[in-house]
C-alpha cells in the first residue's frame, strides 16, 4: 500500500470518530414521555453510524481502487440478481472467465475460472482442464428413448478439438427440455460473389419452415439469401423444390433445439480450425489438442448491416479453391454433419 493510500485511510478513520463522538454528545429533544430502552442507542443514531461506516468504506475504496470506487458492485446493488448455484451466467465476452460447470465431489459447483476465447451465445458451458478430463473418460451413455448403449466415438469425429468434444458430449447425455419441439434445420447462403475466398452459410432451425424461410428475408435484405436445403426434407431426405413459394416442408425433425445446438457446437469447431481443407477430408488426422487457424466465424463476426444484429448461425467457410471440392462445402462439409445429428436425435434422444 502507497503512503498517500495509508494516509487517506487514516483521515478516514479520524473523520469517522470525530463524528461518532460528536453525534454522542449531542442532547437529544426533551420531550414528556419516559424514554424507551434507554440503553440501547436510537434508530437514528443507528443510521448515523451505519452510515458513517459506508462513508469509511468507500474512503477506503478510493485510496486503494480510485477509479473505481465511484461503481456500485453487481452485489450491492438493488436490482441485482443472485447467481444460482447450478445456473447459467449472463452472457460472457471474450477474454473475461466463466465458471467451470462441473461439479465437485462434494456436490458443489465448480468454483474454477475458465478463459473465454470467442464470442459465444451465453447458452455454452465450459469446463475446467480437471473436469474436461473427467468428461472425455466415458465410452458412451445409455439413451434415454430406448435405453441402448450410444458410444461417443460413434459420433463425434477425431478431428475436432477436445473442448468441442466435451461439449458435444454434454449435448448428447443431457435430457431433452420441455421447451424443445420438432422442427426443421434449414441452411441459407448468403450470396456474396465477389468473395471468393469463403462462403457464408446460416444454419438454423424452425418450426414453420415457410414462415421462417418469409421472416428471414424480411429481417435482413442486404444480401441475397438462397435456400440450400432443409433437414430432414422430404421424400426419403430429398429438400424438394427449394425456390421460395413452392417449399413444402415434410415431415419433421425431433427435437429441433437440442439438434440446432449439436450442429452449430460442430460448425463452429470447423470454422475455426479449417480442417475440412485438409486434403484428407472428410477423415483428416485426428486432433489430440486444441489448434485454431484462420477460421472467420469466432469472433471475426460482424454485425449484420441491415438489422444490426450478430447471428450466431452464420458460419463462414474458407472456400475450396480447386479440384472436385470446389464450390462444394454445403454438400461435404454442412450437409453431412446436419444429417449425421440428425440421425442421432431421431434415434436416441
């Protein structure tokens, strides 16, 4: 501690007993009536004193944190919100920690800090480096639709980084929320043909898929959106016609919230690694540690400049320059991964 910080702490102080003392020598009002209690100080020289506390408090504040002693905490605030022990914070930002979401041996939540690299929805949880472990041990779980044994590996590819297969885990064991209904997934490009080094592609789900292909049109015009096709389609997983005013949707998918999170959690691991140009794809080598490249999804994302918004289902590839692959990453990248859960949450979950 600085001299000048002591210093401030003892003038502090001083002030503080200064007005205790004065506050006690002050004759109270004469009045007719016996007073109460007379032992016990009154209310408003309780309020003195408390608040004469929260003077001292904040004197000290400002000698040892001067910007920010004039901020109100989350905790002292009137409208705060106390965190529950198992819930999910608010939103993150990059470089900031979360809480681990594992759980102790003693029940408890996990009270480690883990750093947050990107920009993700406040939906994700993370892990610590002990509880990842713990989490990528298990072979498999037993499916709660019809009790048959599900095995990771079955599922989730070896080249995706450790953490995405943690929680791509998470995702498969949990139980389906009540909220989550069938759906569709539906997949847009956004078409920008100037750029030739990557492809945007929005991955999302809908209930009302001809509603929701309207809506989307509406809400962002800045770019010609083309419907690439639509999970799980129609006539045997064939999309059908997919120009606007002749899409007719099919039959559902089950469950369409828990699928949209297990593709995008893969998506973005694609994006940021870029690992589908490998030129092994779709069976690159396996990753046994987390590398990132240049991928563009992250926290490269801007915000849309029609609506403002930052969509978390836009996942931008690099795009394959040459060979059989080119112009073909919905078709071998998006398309199988969508098709792949798809199977999973129809069959499992």
């Amino acid at each position: 501690m600085s001299h000048t910080a002591s210093q401030l702490i003892k003038d502090q102080a001083k002030k503080l007993l200064t007005k205790v003392l004065n506050d006690e020598d002050k004759p109270e009002k004469s009045s007719s009536k016996p007073p109460v209690n007379q032992g016990a100080p009154s209310s408003s020289q309780d309020h003195s004193l408390v608040q004469s506390l929260n003077e001292l408090s904040l004197g000290i504040k400002h000698a040892l944190h001067p910007h920010d002693a004039t901020q109100p905490s989350a905790s002292s605030s009137p409208n705060a919100k106390p965190a529950s022990a198992g819930g999910r914070p608010s939103k993150s930002k990059k470089g900031s920690d979360d809480q681990c979401s594992g759980v102790t041996k003693a029940g408890q939540r996990c009270t480690r800090m883990v750093k947050i690299e990107d920009d993700d929805d406040e939906s994700e949880e993370r892990f610590c480096h002990q509880h990842s472990k713990e989490l990528l041990g298990p072979s498999g779980f037993y499916a709660r639709k019809n009790g048959e044994w599900v095995k990771f590996d079955d599922w989730i590819p070896d080249h995706l980084q450790p953490d995405t297969k943690v929680a791509l885990r998470v995702e498969m064991e949990k139980a389906r929320t009540p909220s989550d209904v069938p759906g569709y997934i539906y997949t847009f490009e956004i078409r920008e043909p100037d750029n030739t080094k990557s492809v945007k592609l929005k991955v999302g789900r809908a209930v009302n898929l001809v509603k929701r292909i309207d809506e989307w049109g509406k809400q962002c015009g800045s770019k010609e959106q083309v419907l690439r096709g639509w999970y799980p389609g129609i006539d045997g997983g064939k999309a059908g016609s997919l120009m606007k005013g002749r899409v007719m949707g099919g039959k559902k998918a089950a469950w369409c919230h828990r699928l949209e999170r297990l593709i995008h959690i893969e998506l973005g691991d694609l994006v940021e690694t870029s690992v589908h140009l490998d030129p092994a794809w779709p069976k690159p080598r396996p990753r046994n540690e987390s590398k990132k490249s240049n991928g563009t999804n992250g926290s490269k994302r801007k915000a849309c400049p029609d609506c403002g918004k930052m969509h978390q289902e836009i996942f931008e590839f690099q795009r394959y320059q040459k060979g059989k692959k080119k112009g073909k990453e919905w078709e071998l990248v998006v398309k199988p991964v969508i098709e792949r859960w798809g199977r999973l949450v129809d069959s499992y979950l």
